[in-house]
C-alpha cells in the first residue's frame, strides 16, 4: 500500500472514530440533561398539583383575601384563618404563591400578597391553559432584564358563591432550580469539549491501531505474489530452455533428448506441486476451506500413515519410529491430518542424514487433547528462527542442512491445518540434538 493510500485510510479511520466520540457525547449530554429536567421539576409540579387539588387550601387563601379586602361590608363578619395558616403557612413563603384573578384578569388579593405583589406586578392571566402545569417568566421590578422563573397551575373557581373571584392561580418559583441546571449545564458542556478533545488523541491512536492490520496484511500479500512470482519463474524458465533445446535439434530422437525432456517433466512436476500449495493457502486466507471433520481411530490412522515413510527411512538408513499410544476415537478431518503429518515426516526425512532417528508419537493428553510429536535427530533450529519457521516461502538456513529444494511453504500449510482444528503447534529443541514439532488438537 503506497503511503498516499495508506494517509488517505487513516484520516478516514480518524475522522470516523471523532465523528462516533462526538455523537456519543452529544447522545449522552442530551440524555443526562433531560433526565435531570424532568426530575429536577418532578417534585415542584407535584406539589402544585397536590395544592390545586386541595380545595381547603383554596377556602383559606379566598378566606385571607376577604378578611383583608377594606372594600368588603363591615357588617359582613367573616373567620379570620388561625395564625399558623397565615403569616407563618406556607402560603407566607416566597417560594409558593396564590393569586387570585379576577373574570377580567385583574390581581384580587394585592393586600394579603403585600411587597410580593411588587415582584408580580408585571403577572398577567393565562386561561388558554387551565389546570395544567407550565413554566412562565415574569420581569421583576428592578429591572426589564431582571426575570424570575415559576412553574404554574391556573384552575377555575367552580364556587357559585364567590362570584368576584373567576380563577386560582399557583406559583412556585424555580429560580434556584434553573441556577442550578444552567451550571450544571455550563460544567456538561465544558466536560464534554475536554473528553472531545480528548477523543481526538484516542481516534488518532485507534486509526493508527486500525492502520496495523491492514498495512501487515497488505505487506503479507505484497510478500506472497513476490515470492510466488519468483518461485514460479523458476521452473518455467528451466522447461522453456528445455523445449527451446528440443527445437534445435529436430533430428534428434526421444531417447538422444531424454535428459532435456525429463527435466522438463520433473520441472513441470514441481511447478504442479507449488501451484497446488499456493491454492491451499489462498483458500484458506479467504475462508474457502471446509473441514470434514469425522471420527475416526487415531492408532490405525497413525499404522497406516507411517508405511511408506518406514521404507523410505530404511533405504536411507535411518531409523523411524512410532509410539502410537492413542486409542480414544478423535473427531478430525482425517484427509487434512494425513497432509499435515506427511509435511512433517517429509520434513523430518529431509533434514536428516543416515544414522539420524525420527520419533512419531501418539497419545490423547487430558482426556480431551491428541498429542502428535515428530522428532528428529537432525541439526537444530537456532531460537530466533522457531518465531519464523511457519512463514510462508521461509527457508532454514543452509548451515542447518542440505538444499532440500522446498518452497517453505510445507510449515506454513501445516500450521493453517492446525490452526483451521483448533489447535496448536509449535516446534522446540530435542537434546541433545534435534527438532520436536509439538501439535495439540482438540479430540471432538
């Protein structure tokens, strides 16, 4: 990936995690925000519905206004309320007020309110919305900019007998409340720019941990049709020089150019067998690659696997052996088990010379567990090249053997076996000399 794709992917990546962090806390502010509206109010509004619905609340503050009314007949003697339901009630308090209206929208109970009146002085009536809970503002005396915040209930007076007054008005002040939710609003916000901000250094860093996989995966492939392309050009080249050859002796017969054709054959052999192993890979990178898993024994497997390998070994002269100890039926793709052991003996057998043992064991491990071992007496592997053996197209090093004449692609199809059951390999030391190839594989 040439670095203007790979900028270009990464400011996408960035701008899409900033623009997620950014709706989230959008999300979040507005949620909390309402949240803490509704409930910052809840209990105001339920207390000035509890109050409209008192009707002896009501008597009381029609009672406070007609005793202290100076244009009501003498004659006409009314109760006056007791001392603890009026200038020490709640209605005494600033907080909660009753107004009592008049049909013509005209404030009734001036006296009883006293100085109050002068913060109300600019309250008009509402009846477009009766026994309903509202906000409203009201512009104090000081001041046109000077308001004060209420939440209120106007009801209709159903008395027949108090034909002056049309309408009962509640007030509860929430100017503390709305002091309250504007700085707790202010610190929201300021919160929500700080982690904002602060999400702009994480989505930087998340493009950038994004950024990671791609590029490898990119480089990986990049790598692969490298080599790929160098290990096919091989070949092919060998079987055109082969067949130019032939051209240029046509007299020639098959059994005069025997040598050319052979190795054209043995060319073409090889180019089928890479070409194979390539497409193995490529499935499984692109999760083509079906396992058919099916129970099977392991002991008859491993007896009829190591036949050919046996004959090989003793022709060589060397020595293979095999601890089969597994007995328990296993649950596997047997076709692909048998392709990854025959990686290993191959393996094994090529980076051995006569004399050198080779060891296969079997054994179930835990009860749920098959555990594969191929050992050989050949040279070590050095510790920094274990982290690299399972590479695709990696050669040992030379000092390590002969030229095997692989494509160090035999590993690498091993471990996707391995990896595609579920299970594990991985390669160690065998003293005093030698290689384990250590393969752990779930039994169902």
């Amino acid at each position: 990936m040439t670095n203007e794709l790979s900028r270009k992917q990464r400011l996408r990546f960035f701008l899409l995690n900033l623009a997620a962090f950014a709706a989230i806390f959008l999300a979040l502010g507005f949620i909390i925000l309402q949240l803490l509206q509704s409930s910052a109010y809840r209990q105001t509004d339920d207390s000035l519905r509890q109050m409209a619905e008192n009707q002896d609340r009501i008597k009381i503050e029609i009672d406070r206004y007609q005793a202290g009314n100076p244009f009501l007949d003498s004659s006409v003697s009314l109760p006056r309320p007791p001392k603890s339901q009026s200038d020490d009630g709640p209605n005494n308090r600033f907080n909660s007020q009753v107004i009592l209206w008049s049909a013509d929208g005209k404030v009734l109970n001036k006296e009883v309110l006293g100085g109050r009146f002068n913060e109300l002085q600019n309250l008009k009536l509402d009846i477009g919305k009766l026994n309903t809970v509202i906000p409203l503002e009201v512009a104090g005396s000081e001041s046109a900019t000077a308001k004060l915040t209420f939440h209120s209930i106007t009801i209709p007076l159903l008395d027949s007998a108090q034909e002056e007054i049309a309408y009962v008005q509640f007030l509860e002040n929430t100017d503390q409340i709305v002091e309250a939710m504007n700085t707790f609003r202010t610190i929201l916000i300021l919160c929500m720019v700080i982690f904002w901000l602060l999400s702009i250094a994480i989505s930087y860093f998340i493009s950038k941990q994004n950024m990671k996989p791609i590029l490898a995966a990119w480089q990986k492939q990049q790598e692969f049709v490298e080599n790929a392309s160098h290990e096919l050009r091989t070949p092919l080249t060998i079987i055109q020089n082969s067949l130019q050859r032939l051209f240029t002796k046509p007299n020639r017969t098959i059994l005069e150019e025997s040598a050319s054709i052979a190795q054209a054959l043995n060319e073409t052999r090889r180019l089928n067998s890479l070409t194979t192993d390539l497409l193995t890979i490529a499935r499984s990178d692109a999760n083509e690659e079906v396992l058919d898993k099916q129970p099977f024994a392991p002991d008859e497997f491993i007896r009829q696997l190591v036949k050919p390998f046996e004959e090989i070994a003793q022709l060589d002269g060397k020595h293979l052996l095999v601890e089969n100890f597994a007995k328990q039926p296993v649950t596997a793709d047997e076709r692909r088990i048998h392709q990854l052991l025959v990686i290993l003996l191959d393996n094994a057998l090529k980076y051995t010379v006569t004399g050198d043992k080779i060891l296969l064991q079997s054994e179930i491990s835990g009860g749920d567990t098959w555990l594969l071992e191929v050992k050989n007496s050949g040279p070590s592997i050095p510790d920094n090249e274990k982290k690299q053996i399972f590479e695709r197209f990696h050669r040992t090093d030379p000092a390590r053997g002969k030229e095997t004449g692989g494509y160090g692609l035999g590993l690498a199809i091993a471990k996707q076996i391995v990896t595609a059951h579920k299970g594990r390999i991985t390669v160690h030391d065998w003293q005093p000399q030698g290689v384990i190839f250590r393969i752990r594989l779930p039994i169902k």
